[in-house]
C-alpha cells in the first residue's frame, strides 16, 4: 500500500480515532512531563500551604496542559498548514487534513515514551522558594539552578528525542501533505516545513532564553 493509499484510508476513517490518538498523546506527554518536572524538589515558605499540595498540583496541571497543549497543536499546525496548501492551489478539506494529523500524532506518541528513557539522566535538584515573601527577593540563584538543570545531559537528551520524533512527524506530514492536497514535493516541503518549524523552534528559543537570562 503506497502513501495515497494511506492518506485516502485514513480519511475514511471515523474521526474519533484520530482526536483518541492526540488525547492519548497529550496525556502520556502530561505524564512524561510531571515525571520530568518532579526532580526539582521546592522548599517553600513555613507559612504557605501550597507546599503540601504542590505534587498533587503539579501531577493534575501537567496532565491537563498535556492534553490542551495536544488538542491545540493538533489543530493550529494542521490548519497552518492546510491554509499555506490551499494558498498553493491544493485541494482538500480541514477535517481530511486532521485526520491525517491525528494519526501523525502516533509518531509523537511514541517519542514521548520513548523521551521517558533521558528521565535517570536528570538530575534531582533542590530549589529554595523561602524568600518569595520578601519584598526584593533575589531571583539570581533559581534562574542559576534553573540553567544547570537545562543544562543537564538528562534534560538536553529528553528535549533531543522530543525534537527528533517531531522531525520524524514533519516527515511523514510532507508526504502525506503531498498525496492529500495534490501538490508538488517542493510545494508540500513549504507547507508543512513552515508551520513545524515554528513548532519545534518554539521550546529551543524558550531555553535558550533562559539561558540567556
């Protein structure tokens, strides 16, 4: 069965199982994500109660960003990249392209489990958020521990399989851009390179900003 073949299978298919598929990812990242998150130990002000609950608060914030971040760039990058293919003279329609999408989403699926493989690398650290209180509290030690932690190979290791896999997607998204709208290669590289260039530089310039600070 060739990549057309493929494409017009899917389109077929119930859209449930596509929309199940980028649920599912978003949670299994939510879960990666909390995992990853949970190596930084917070010492928190005697007098602010949030410290009790800040691992049932994290465990829940990840997972339900997990799942909205999913959904979101679910439709964003597909419907970018459905408006730049129809601007190019290609033929289709929104849901037919996210579709495709959602069983793209497979190829992310997989690099978030695959990332939890970095999680023994990272570093367990301690961050001290005592002097929130204060009036003028220096900042300068968190943004330094917050580095180190970015820094790690663990944490460079887990953002680098999170990006290959996005390559990966980017990919197999060209080709089946390509037999879905009936447009060139260069075409397809165009329409979908832009939009997955923007989502996989967004989390790079976030760190290096960081960095940078």
């Amino acid at each position: 069965m060739n990549i057309e073949e493929r494409v017009n299978k899917i389109v077929e298919s119930e859209f449930r199982i596509p929309l199940i598929i980028v649920l599912a990812t978003g949670v299994i990242s939510g879960v990666v994500s909390w995992i990853v998150s949970s190596k930084i130990h917070y010492i928190w002000p005697e007098n602010m109660p949030v410290g009790q609950y800040w691992g049932v608060i994290m465990a829940g914030s990840t997972l339900i960003s997990g799942i909205i971040v999913a959904v979101v760039t679910w439709v964003f990058l597909f419907g970018a990249i459905h408006i730049i293919a129809r601007a190019f003279g290609g033929f289709g329609e929104v849901q037919r392209v996210l579709k495709v999408g959602g069983y793209i989403f497979l190829i992310l699926l997989v690099g978030n489990i695959v990332s939890a493989i970095a999680v023994p690398f990272i570093p367990e650290m301690k961050m001290d958020l005592s002097y929130i209180n204060e009036e003028t509290p220096d900042i300068s030690e968190i943004l330094d521990q917050t580095k180190e932690y970015q820094t790690s190979t663990g944490y460079i290791l887990y953002e680098s399989i999170i990006t290959i896999f996005k390559a990966v997607a980017m990919i197999f998204t060209i080709l089946a851009a390509e037999a879905l709208y009936k447009v060139s290669r260069m075409k397809a590289i165009i329409a979908c390179g832009i939009p997955y260039l923007v989502y996989i530089l967004i989390p790079i310039f976030t760190m290096l900003l960081t960095l940078s600070l």
